[in-house]
C-alpha cells in the first residue's frame, strides 16, 4: 500500500541505491526531481547520455543553429515517452510550456526554447532529453521508504556543468561519501 508523501522531493537529486540482488533501469542513474507531489511524481535522468547527438536533433527539426551547443549527445532522461523532448534549464525560465521547480530550474517541453538555443538567445544551462522519469501516486514515497533512493540537495553546478559520467562522483564528493556503495539490501534501522 503507498505510503501517504510526507515530505516533497521536488528540487532534489535522487540516486538510484543499487541492489547486490536486482538490476534495474535506474541502476547508477541521478535523477532531479521537477515535481513531486498526491498525483505522482516526475523527474529527469541527467547522467545518462545518449549516442545522439544534439546538433542531429536540431538539424532533424530543422533548426539552424548558429551558435555552438553546451550539449555534445541528448540525455535519455527516462523510459517514460521516449520520444519526447524535455529541456531542463536555468533562467531565463518563461518559454510557451514550462514547469517551474524552483526560481533557477525549470523543464520545458515547448519548441520555443530549442529555437532560441539553436539562435543561441536561449539559457546558458540547459540539459535536452529524451523521455522522462515518473511515478504514480505514493510510488516515489513508497520506494523511499524502502530505501530504493538516496536523496540529496539539488546542486546546480553538478546538473548543468559536471560531465554527466562524473555526477554521481562530484556529488558523492559533497555529501562525503560514495554513493555508489550503499545498498538498499539492508533493511531500516
């Protein structure tokens, strides 16, 4: 039965606590949480990069892009419709469909942003990814309680301008230890 959410982790990184028993998608995946709430939960993977590259993107939208892209290959933010295309960014935060997570990060889904980052009058900090992660309602909460992720704070400078194969390191650098040794097989004190 899903546990009643207590505590939002919209704004926060998650990580994937890996299983000496299970594989899973989500296995050594950071995921920034853009919304959690009663109706569920959605976020972004954004240490798993793609073999497509972002200028192919443009170019197969027919966008011309007359300044050079942050973002060499398209993250696969997460097996929920993955052939739609989610922009995480910081400010400037007001395109035609966006979610505000917070007063630096939102996620957009509009056509908008990528044409002003194609002009390259768009965000300086964006991700752009294919799909994105969600959870039903109580799920996230659920998962939580059995210790499937370990939550962090959010860190802009680990989301937008770490190497996503270094993320999981530079944060675990930060909470100050290695995230990728804890395990969820353990149970709750």
């Amino acid at each position: 039965m899903p546990t009643e959410n207590t505590e939002s982790c919209k704004n926060k990184l998650l990580y994937f606590s890996p299983s000496e028993k299970h594989f899973s998608y989500f296995t050594d995946s950071l995921i920034y949480i853009c919304d959690h709430n009663v109706n569920g939960s959605m976020g972004m993977v954004v240490n798993r990069a793609t073999n497509i590259k972002t200028i192919d993107l443009f170019n197969s939208l027919k966008l011309k892009v007359t300044k050079s892209l942050v973002q060499e290959n398209l993250l696969l933010g997460g097996p929920v419709n993955p052939d739609a295309v989610f922009v995480l960014h910081g400010k400037p935060l007001n395109w035609d469909s966006t979610v505000l997570v917070n007063d630096e990060i939102a996620l957009t889904t509009s056509s908008d942003i990528l044409q002003a980052i194609a002009e390259g009058s768009g965000p300086e900090n964006y991700l752009i990814a294919l799909g994105y992660a969600g959870w039903n309602p109580g799920q996230l909460d659920e998962e939580l309680s059995e210790n499937v992720w370990i939550q962090n704070q959010s860190d802009f400078n680990i989301i937008f301008n770490t190497p996503a194969k270094n993320q999981v390191d530079a944060l675990s650098k930060t909470v100050g230890f290695n995230l990728r040794m804890v395990s969820p097989d353990f149970g709750n004190a």
